[in-house]
C-alpha cells in the first residue's frame, strides 16, 4: 500500500479572488487558485478582459470581490 498527499492553495472561504486592487484600481487581482480555477480560466480571461475593457465589472465576476472572498 502505499499514500500522497496532494496539496493545493484555496482563499479563506475557499472563493477564487479576482478584483481590482484598492490601492491601484488599474491593477487586478486574478487568483482562480490551482487545477480548478485552472478549469474556469477561458471564462474568467474573457470576464477579466470585459472588465478592463469597459471600465465595469461584470456581474459574473462579483462573487469573487476580495470582500467575498476573505474573512470579515
């Protein structure tokens, strides 16, 4: 028999984090945390790129605000 342990990276409530930085909001924080955000990456990209694009998040993305995803 033989064991491994598999270890991988998750925010505080376990949330992707993808939002703007409060001290430069032209900078973004897009950490969608190991193999599975690797799984959203397309969707998020384009998400992300509407974002900068348009100056407005979109809805899809609000979930994942740095308020939602760490502890109050």
């Amino acid at each position: 028999m033989r064991s491994a342990t598999c270890l991988y990276t998750v925010a505080p409530r376990a949330n992707f984090i993808i939002d703007a930085l409060p001290e430069n909001p032209n900078a973004f924080a897009v950490s969608a945390c190991s193999g599975h955000g690797f799984k959203h990456s397309a969707a998020i990209g384009e998400a992300v790129v509407a974002w900068v694009q348009t100056g407005e998040r979109p809805e899809v993305l609000a979930p994942f605000a740095r308020s939602n995803a760490l502890p109050d």
